[in-house]
C-alpha cells in the first residue's frame, strides 16, 4: 500500500509501546476543581460568624452602661434580644465580635442608629433609624456593649 505524500497519516507505522498514552482531560480537571473547592472550603471554615445568641455575663456596669442597658431592653430587645443577646430572626446580637470597637467604632455605631441600614449580605431584616434615641442615649448604648464586650473578652 503507496501513502499518498500529501497525506502524513501512514497507517503501517507501529506505536511505540513506551510512548505516553494521551488520556482526556476530564480527570485531571475534576482533580484541580475538587482541590479547590476543599481549599475555599477550608480557608472559609473558621471565619467569623454571627450566631443568633449570644450568652455573655453581665458585669456590673457603670451608670451609663446601665442606662444604655435600660435602654436596650426597651428599644431594641425586640429585634436584638434582652440585654442585645439575639434570640432573635430579625437583628443579630449586639454583644458580638463584630461589634467590638476596632471593627465597629463609636461614630458608625451611632450613624446606623439615626439613619438606620438596609437588609444586606446577611439573614437579619434591615435596622431601622432610632429617632427618639438622644445623643445621650445613643451614647449610653455604646457605652453598655463596650463594657459587656470588655469584660467578657469578646475578641
């Protein structure tokens, strides 16, 4: 049998037994996109979440911390829980990490208070504005979570 010149294909040639085998692909992608998914999944695992409770002991508070904790149980227990422990579907707890000073200043804390804040990347209903709270108020509040969060080590 002649080979045409044009046409490289000789069907007479024999395979080398040693040459690599050309397998598809399709194993070593699932390969690469099972490792992946195991290392987003692990990076992920630890990061920080809100809880719906949180269970802090309540150390004794200084007269505005106890007024904000007054205010708390009045205002926003509904939604945040008694003392801002959650308990609740519609806010998540106040006496959380996320709410420590260094993530959550003072000025921030107060801005959501009077403009209050949309329903985000998160399970709880948006916050509405408080405007019956002072800035007195506003500020015992803060002064409440930051003595809980202080004396409870939440980090």
């Amino acid at each position: 049998m002649t080979t045409d010149p044009k046409n490289k294909y000789d069907p007479n040639l024999s395979v080398d037994p040693d040459a690599p085998v050309v397998k598809a692909p399709v194993k070593w992608m699932a390969l690469v996109m099972g490792t992946l998914v195991l290392l987003t999944v692990g990076t992920m695992w630890n990061r920080e979440k809100i809880s719906i409770k949180a269970s802090p002991i309540i150390p004794e508070l200084s007269a505005s911390a106890a007024n904000g904790r007054v205010l708390i149980n009045a205002q926003c227990a509904e939604c945040h829980g008694v003392d801002g422990t959650g308990y609740s579907k519609k806010g998540p707890p106040m006496l959380h990490p996320r709410y420590r000073e260094e993530v959550y200043p003072d000025h921030h804390f107060k801005r959501v208070l009077i403009e209050g804040r949309p329903q985000k990347n998160w399970r709880f209903g948006p916050m509405p504005a408080q405007p019956q709270l002072s800035d007195s108020d506003m500020n015992d509040i803060i002064a409440f979570v930051r003595e809980v969060h202080d004396a409870t080590g939440v980090e």
